[in-house]
C-alpha cells in the first residue's frame, strides 16, 4: 500500500522518532491544518457550551444560575473564544491549508517552516487567553470588543487578553503572508489568476485583509496596553484623550476581519454549488472580482459601528453609503451560485445541502444587515438582540455553516473515507431548525427593545428567550451527532478513492487517498479552467501517476 | 538541503516542458513575503501617527511647547547614526554579493556598534527625561495634582515614549536579527549564492531607519524654533 501524509512527514527539526514529536513538528500543509482543526474545534466547544449557560440564565427573567458579573464574563469569553480563537484563523487555518496548496498544484505553502511556527504562535495565543480564567482578576468582562474607558477601569483580567489578541493576530498576519506568496508564486505552471478555483481567490483576498487590517488592531491593542498599564493618556478622558478613537481604530480592522471571516466561506460555497450541479460556475469571473472588491470596500465601512458613539453626521452619512456598496458584490455571488444550479444536475448530498442552507440563512444575515446600515433604523437597533440575531445569522449561518459544509466535502479528501450519508442529513437538519429557532426570536426582542448584553429582562421578552432556548437545544444536539458522525466516517467509514464528487478542481486528482506527503506525483500543466463541465460528466481527466491529460 | 534541489518539470500537452517554481530555493518569494512584512509595520507606525496627528490638531500649542523641551542635539545625533548604520549595512549586502564575505561581516560589525551607540544615546536622553519629572507613570503626566501638565503635552508625551519605545524595541530586535547573521554566516548557511536572509535583514534595517526618520521631524522639529538645540 501506497503511504499517506498520516504515515509520513517533513518536520521543522530534525526527523523524531515518535509519532506524537513528528505530529509536534510538522511543517507539512495538509497536517498542520488537520492540528488547528482539531485545537479550534476543542474552543469552539468551549465557547458554545459558555453560549448554553447564557441560553440557561435567559431562560427566565430575573437571576437563575449566574449573576451579572459573571454573565458578562461569558459573553466575553464566548465572543472572544468565537472571534480570536476559532472563526478569525478559521477556514484559511484548516482550509487554506489543507486544500489550497493542493488545488493550485504545489508541494507545500512557500514557507513551510513559518506555517508550523505560526501554529504554535497560534497555541501560544490561544493558551494565554485561557490563562486568564485561573488568575484572581478573573476572565475579561468587556465584551469582545474591549472598549475604552471601562476596559481601562475594570477589575478583571483584561492585560492577557489584549496581549493574547494581539499573538493571535500576528498568527493571523503571518498566515496570510504565508498564502499570498504561495498563491503568487507556486500556482502550477500554466494556471494564471483568472483558472484558479474560486476557494483560492477567496483565501487569496482574505489573505490581503489579513496583511494590511490586523497591524492596526495590534498597535490598537498596544496603545491600549500602554494606556492600562503607563497611563499615557490617549484614551482616556481625564487626560484629554478620547475614548471613540479607540473605537474608530477598532473598527478599522473588526470591520474587515468579518470579510475575512466570510470570504473564504464564500469560495467553500463556489466549489461546493457546481460540483453539486455538475455544471460550469455562472461568471466565474464576477465570483472572483467580487471576493477582492469585497474585500476594498471593507475597509472603508468601519463607521457604521459609531453610528451612536459619537460622530459627526456627515461621516454617518458617508459610512452608512458606503456600507449599502458591499452588498452589491454579494449579491452578484448570490446571483451566480443561484445561477449556476439552474438547469444543473443538483445532487443533494450533504455538502450541498449546507450550502443551500446558507443561502437562506446567510441572506437573511446580510440584509438585516443592510438595514441596520441605515442610520435612523440603527439608532434605534443598536446594542439590542437584533444586532446581536444578524452578525450570528450572518457568522454562525454564513461562516460556520460552510465551514462545515466544507467538513463534509473534503472529509473523504482528509480521510480516505466516508461518513454515513443519511445520518449526515439528519444532522443538517437539526442544526439548520435548531439554529434558525435560535435566532430568529431574537430578532423580534431585539426590535421590541430586549437590548444585548444583559442578564436579566422584562417578563415580556421571555417568550422569545423560551423558543431561543430550545433551538440552543437542538442546534447542539445537532452539531454534537454531526460531530459523532465524522468520528464515526472516520473510525469505520468505508473507503473512497481519489474523486467520490465527481469533482474538477486538482485537489481531487491525487495519486492516492488520503493524499501522499507531497501531494500530486508529478506537477500538471494547467490549460483548463477549475469548473469543466460535459452533460453532468467532469472534462478534465488525468493519468494519475504521470498527471498528463488523458482526455 | 537548499543546495542540491533540483526544480520539477512539468510537460503540457504538447510536449513542451515547464520548469516548476518550488518552494525551496525560491528568492523572490523570500522577498516578496519580507516586503509584505515590512507593509505590516509600516501599517503599524502609520495608525500611530494617525493618533498624533489628531491630537496635534486638538492641542497645536502644546504639541509645539512640549516638542520644545526635548533634546534636538541627542535626537539629532541619533538620526545621523542612525542613517550612517543604514549605509554601513546597505555595504554589507554589497560586499556580500560582491562575495567579499569578510567585509561584508565588517560591515554588520559596524551597524551592530552603532545600533549600540543609539540605544545608549537613547537611554541618556531618557533618564534626563526622568530626572526632569517627565516619564511615564510620573505626576507630570498624570491629571489631577499640581505637577499635571496640559492634557495636551500629557499626550504628546505619551505618544513619544511609546513610539521612541516601540522603535528602540525594533532596534534591539535588529541587533538579535544581525548577530544571528553573523552565526549564519559563520556556519556557511549565508554565503554569496544565498544571501536571502541577508537581504531581508538589510531590507528590515532599512524600514527602522525610515521610520525613524519620520519619528525624528514629528516629536523633534515641530519645537525647534522656540525651544533651542539643549531641551531640557
Ligand atoms: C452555538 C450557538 C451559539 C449560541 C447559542 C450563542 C449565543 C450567544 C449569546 C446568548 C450571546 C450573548 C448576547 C448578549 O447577551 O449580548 C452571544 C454573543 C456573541 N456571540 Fe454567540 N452564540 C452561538 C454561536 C456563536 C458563533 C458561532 C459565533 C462566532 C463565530 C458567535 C459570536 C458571538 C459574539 C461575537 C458575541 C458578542 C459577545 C459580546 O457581546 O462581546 N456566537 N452568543
Ligand atoms: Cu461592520
């Protein structure tokens, strides 16, 4: 039998014996993305489990388990667990790793070693957030977003988790360093920009928001270290330093962060709609162009987040025009994958059927969103559950969905293997009644007022908490069989070979299954482009050993 | 390992071969990404300035009166130091790929020394500083007591420790980063066929000088006419 990257590995340092060393020091792609799976599934479980005693204390108006200061402990350590730790490194941590390298054709990301140093940079991070539960201060009760001047005033424990911010963040600089040169230089020879797979345009302008948005949240986080600490004064009232300008320079990278948040789900979404319609992806080129013009125009939205903070209206103004322009590229994806699936030979297995469940849920994300675009509508939204129901129909509906309609699809591409089909949709749809039980009360509270971050509420809101806490329920019961699922595929699923999609794009075009230590036998030529479609059948056939076409 | 890496061939339908870009022995790619990091701190002094630049236009008297008491002889010292051990390592890298091995180590030798000289001129300026009252943590900068000095100054001085901070910081990184040159090249792992890493390390001299030289103007000269060459 044919050796897998499981049996073998390159490491950073020398060649350990011991399996458990070779995992430690491994700079192979497709490993180190296997290793932050596994780390950031482990926090996200954290985090959700943080989210069901929110939902539990909810259940009630008045005080049930928790009392408030401990409320707002976890909604920091569930947003800052969700944000910093798992969705943020997120897809191009797993993804980007596993299959990016592979779908342009190279051995391995440009710099092999950094990608391993970045993980344990990642770790190091991660581990110093998590400390900061067992000091005497006690886990940050900010919120996620840190602002000043009570993050400078409050008791708890914020200096680690600004300092564990600011290591993630350069984990996540580094990353996409890592993936822009990559996707500059080791593409295989003939596959310009415009024949890549949508996935790796998708990291590759995540990749730019990553290098050109993060530095500024990481000297934000600084200065506000320094002001903890130091005193020096520029966000803090006392000393003529203004607190919004922490804000602004907040925004100036959350903004985007939640495109690169989304980005590289969008390119999960354009492989998975034509495999699944076994037909050629509707304008391809709009796919791409719209990933990076996303991406600009990101950067210059961060106000809407200020609409009750202070500013002057013309800047409202601006900001709120501004923000309406995303939503024009995002619509024109919408428009393609709906496109593409037209008259197509739809095949709905599980990967599909999450994809199409994101379409509903993340539309409805992204329109609540236009409309708390609008400054009088905001007014009134913000800091309510509304707010709070759109950016997680928006990251848990849109993000985290494809993240796992992307577990589903390249399962059989990590593991050789298959899960159990049937079961997998049991699974779908669990979490997408649960969540969408869950969340969509919330809009309702939100707009009758039920502002967010509070622990207790009007008698008049409980209703909505009641159905919220039952689609909690089911949404995790649902996420805990789906995960129950993949272990079992693993465990005991029964063997695939190479392409059980029918799918075009190279990573499915290995010489064996699961993929060897340095991925194709021999680099293709590309003359293709990613999504070739005949009556259902993929064009592009390869003679795996030699990687020359045969068709 | 570098070394003896041999580029893949990939053939098209053709016949017609292509020679693979790997990741090994790939130079431009080497660059491109130290460039791409350099962006990143640019990026990062460049939302420092923002801040100062708003709170200039808050408290222009301030900002001015306070520039003036510093050091412009010491800072301006530093500032010639400084672009001399950017020439100094500039050289090295031409000595290095001119394959004079030796003098290109003599010229890291000489830029390590003057990144010395500048800390220690650094750290003189610095504890005058302190002993004028002026420092972090210090009443001067604190609201609220009689020492307090205007919001205005109080946040200039912020900014100038932390941002002369944050670049001394560099420098002692820059120092470390040299010295593992010199180790590298000793062991013949830098040499004048691969010379990247000395390229990078040159090109991140060359982002801290010019920072630098941004720095320098903005805290130093915006005083100069009324404060005189001594400050305090
Ligand atoms: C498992 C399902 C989830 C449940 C039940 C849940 C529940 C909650 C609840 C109850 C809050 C507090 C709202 C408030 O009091 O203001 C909250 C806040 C938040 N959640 Fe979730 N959540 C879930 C998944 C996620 C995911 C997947 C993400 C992102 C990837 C996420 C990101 C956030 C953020 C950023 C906050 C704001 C924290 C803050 O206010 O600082 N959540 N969530
Ligand atoms: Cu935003």
């Amino acid at each position: 039998m044919s050796k897998s990257y499981f049996d073998e590995t390159h490491c950073a340092i020398g060649h350990p014996k011991s399996t458990f060393m070779q995992w430690m020091l491994t700079v192979d792609h497709k490993r180190i993305g296997l290793m932050y799976a596994a780390v950031m599934f482990t926090f996200f479980f954290i985090a959700v489990s943080t989210a069901l005693l929110m939902r539990f204390e909810l259940f009630a108006p008045g005080q049930q388990f928790i009392d408030g200061d401990t409320f707002n402990q976890a909604f920091t350590l569930h947003g800052v667990i969700m944000i910093f730790l798992f969705i943020v490194p997120g897809i191009p941590a797993v993804f980007g790793n596993i299959v990016m390298p592979l779908m342009i054709g190279a051995k391995d990301v440009s710099f092999p070693r950094l990608n391993w140093f970045t993980f344990w940079l990642y770790i190091f991070g991660s581990a110093i957030a998590i400390a900061s539960l067992f000091t005497d201060a006690g886990f940050a009760d900010t919120g996620w977003t840190f602002y000043a001047p009570y993050s400078l005033n409050t008791g708890t424990n914020v200096i680690f988790t600004l300092v564990a911010a600011f290591v993630l963040g350069m984990a996540s600089i580094l990353t996409g360093l890592n993936f822009l040169v990559t996707i500059h230089r080791l593409r295989a020879p003939g596959m310009t920009f415009f024949k890549m797979p949508l996935f790796v345009w998708g990291i590759y302008a995540t990749a730019w928001i990553q290098l050109l948005a993060t530095p500024v949240v990481g000297i934000t986080l600084i200065l506000a270290i320094m002001e903890k600490y130091f005193g020096i004064g520029i966000f803090d009232p006392s000393k003529g330093g203004d607190p919004v300008l922490f804000e602004h320079l907040f925004w100036i990278y959350s903004h985007p962060a939640v495109y690169l948040m989304i980005l590289p789900a969008f390119g999960i979404m354009s492989e998975i709609i034509p495999v699944f319609s076994r037909r050629e992806i509707f304008g391809y080129r709009t796919i791409a162009l719209s990933s990076a013009s996303i991406a600009g125009i990101g950067y210059l939205v961060w106000g809407h987040h200020l609409y009750t903070s202070g500013m002057a209206d013309i800047a409202k103004t601006v900001f709120s025009l501004l923000t309406f322009f995303v939503a024009i590229p995002t619509g024109i994806k919408f428009y393609d994958w709906i496109a593409t699936m037209y008259k197509g030979k739809i095949v709905l297995s599980t990967p599909m059927l999450w994809a199409m469940g994101t379409i509903i849920t993340f539309a409805i994300g992204g329109l609540t969103g236009v409309t708390i675009a609008m400054i009088g509508v905001d007014i009134h939204l913000q800091d309510t559950y509304y707010t709070v129901a759109h950016f997680h129909y928006a990251m848990l509906g849109g993000v985290v969905f494809l993240f796992f309609a992307g577990m589903h699809y390249w399962f059989p591409l990590v593991t050789g293997k298959m899960y159990d089909e049937p079961k997998a949709k049991i699974a779908f749809y669990m979490q997408f009644v649960g969540f969408n039980l869950l969340w969509f009360p919330m809009f309702i509270a939100g707009f009758l007022g039920m502002p967010r971050r509070y622990f207790d509420y009007l008698p008049e809101f409980q209703i909505y908490h009641q159905f919220s806490f039952f689609g909690a329920l089911l949404f995790v019961a649902g996420l805990v069989f789906m995960f129950w699922v993949f272990y079992k595929g693993w465990t005991k699923g029964e063997k695939v070979g190479p392409n059980p999609w029918h799918a075009t794009t190279l990573e499915w075009h290995m010489p064996t299954s699961p993929p060897p230590l340095e991925n194709h036998s021999k680099v293709p030529y590309v003359d293709f482009d990613p999504y070739e479609y005949h009556h259902g059948e993929p064009v592009v056939k390869f003679d795996y050993e030699t990687m020359r076409r045969i068709d | 390992m570098a070394h003896e890496y041999i580029p893949e061939i990939s053939t098209d339908r053709d016949g017609t071969e292509h020679v693979v870009q790997g990741w090994q022995d790939d130079f431009y790619g080497g660059k491109l990404g130290f460039w791409l990091f350099m962006f990143t701190e640019v990026l990062m002094f460049g939302a420092m300035f923002l801040v100062l630049t708003y709170y200039k236009m808050l408290h222009p008297a301030d900002f001015v009166a306070a520039s003036a008491s510093l050091n412009r002889f010491l800072g301006g010292t530093n500032t010639v130091i400084l672009l001399v051990s950017a020439l100094t390592m500039g050289l090295s890298l031409l000595k290095m790929r001119a394959g004079d091995v030796k003098g290109a180590k003599l010229m890291i030798w000489a830029t390590i020394i003057l990144a010395l000289m500048f800390l220690s001129i650094k750290a003189v300026e610095w504890t005058a500083e302190y002993n004028h009252g002026v420092f972090l943590g210090l009443d001067a900068l604190q609201s609220g007591n009689p020492h307090s000095k205007p919001f205005g100054e109080i946040l200039f001085f912020g900014m100038y420790f932390t941002m002369t901070g944050i670049h001394g910081f560099h420098i002692i990184i820059g120092i470390g980063l040299m010295v593992w040159l010199l180790k590298r090249i000793n062991a013949g792992k830098v040499s004048p066929e691969h010379h990247i890493l000395h390229w990078n390390i040159a090109l991140y001299w060359d982002i801290v000088h010019l920072i630098w030289v941004f720095v320098f103007p903005y805290f130093y000269m915006i005083g100069a006419a009324s404060g005189g060459t001594g400050g305090h």
